[in-house]
C-alpha cells in the first residue's frame, strides 16, 4: 500500500480461480464505517452469494468501501460499496480485462477513475504447504484509488495524519470464505467459511479481535518532492 499524488495504490500478490472466484477488499480510509457487514449482498452479482453479509471484521476495523473484484473467464469486474452505519450502496465500476497490464475499468460508472489491473499468472512464493517464500511473488491484483473515491481530502495537507488499513480475502463461488487473507490465517487453518466472526473465541489466535492488530496500515503524511 502506497500514498502517491494521484491516489492510494494497492497490491496484493497472488493468483485467483476466473470462474467467479472474488477477492473482497476492506480499506479503513474514515469513520463510520461497518465492523459487522450488513447490505453487501443486494445487487451484487447474483453468482456472488451472501458470504459477506454479517461478516464480523477482525480488531476492530471499520471498513467504509468494501471493494469486490470478481475474476470471471478472461475478464475482472469491481463493484465498490460504501459502507456506512444507516446501509450500504453499491457501485458497478465496470470491468477490465486479465493479464493484459490496463488499469482502465469499462462498462459501469467510474466517477473518480479507479484504476484496477490484474495479473493473474503467479506460479511462484506460495505452495499448497507453505508460505515461506511469499515475499518473493511479484504478479496479483493492483488498484489505484483516486482520493476522492475514498473519501478522503484532496490536499495533502488535509489527508496528512490520518491513518487507511485493509484487509483482504479470497470468496469462492459457493460464498465461502477461504483461508487466504490479509494478514494471513495461521498455518493450517481451515477455510472460514459464510459470514465469519472475527470476534469468536473460538478462531485461530491469530484472527481474533484480542490478537495483536496485523492488519496493513498506512499513516498519510506530506509527500515528498
């Protein structure tokens, strides 16, 4: 996660199923956000099932957009929704094509130019039986996030002190969370399932809300010129 001049740019490495396998996006960027995830279901596509729907987010974290990409055949299509106290809305920002290094997003309404790019031929970093070597994948999901699409002021000046966190996470088709996330399950952990609590005792240490906060964070500031 980067501040730039033009917006808040994500990458997570990885690769993902394109039989409308999603990679759901959390991001922090203000208050009044949704610790437990109601109304992401509603006009979301409809192979999309209900998994986040009364999803408990983990320490804490209050995600204001929750941004869904989902890898269907050759294509990327992100739906970003605004998560407040009162509801939700969803916006279809349109879809891009895999592989091809274009962040252009076609088809929906991008109001603010939210670039997303997917390289979906990782084969290296992480195997079916370890994650030693994760930091060696360089290919996965890339977004770019105009400030205004979060919310966020405009001037550096304004942005300067505040704080984004996200986290992310693998849905499959059936509307199951898996047990790839960020920051990551424990070694072994199994597969989360529909609408997971993070605040139940019973899941693994490290995906508690009493565990020490992992979750990536970003603390604006001035830029450098």
């Amino acid at each position: 996660m980067r501040a730039q001049a033009d917006g808040l740019r994500i990458g997570i490495t990885g690769n993902a199923h394109t039989d409308g396998t999603a990679i759901i996006v959390l991001i922090q960027a203000n208050s009044g956000g949704q610790n437990i995830l109601q109304h992401l279901v509603p006009g979301f596509p409809a192979r999309w099932p209900c998994a986040a729907d009364g999803h408990h987010a983990r320490h804490g974290l209050r995600p204001r957009p929750a941004v869904l990409h989902q890898l269907a055949s050759g294509s990327i299509y992100t739906d970003q929704v605004n998560l407040t106290t009162s509801g939700a809305t969803k916006t279809y920002l349109g879809h891009g094509t895999l592989n091809n290094g274009s962040g252009a997003l076609t088809g929906g309404t991008n109001t603010y130019g939210v670039a997303v790019a997917m390289d979906n031929t990782n084969s290296g970093g992480v195997t079916a039986s370890s994650v030693a070597n994760a930091a060696n994948a360089t290919k996965g999901l890339e977004a770019l996030f105009p400030y205004a699409a979060l919310n966020l002021p405009a001037t550096e000046q304004l942005r300067a002190g505040r704080t984004v966190k996200i986290a992310a996470a693998i849905v499959n088709t059936s509307g199951q969370f898996g047990n790839q996330w960020l920051p990551g399950c424990p070694a072994g952990a199994a597969s989360l399932g529909a609408a997971p609590n993070m605040n139940n005792a019973g899941r693994p240490a490290g995906l508690r809300t009493d565990a020490p906060d992992t979750s990536p964070a970003l603390r604006l500031g001035r830029l450098q010129r």
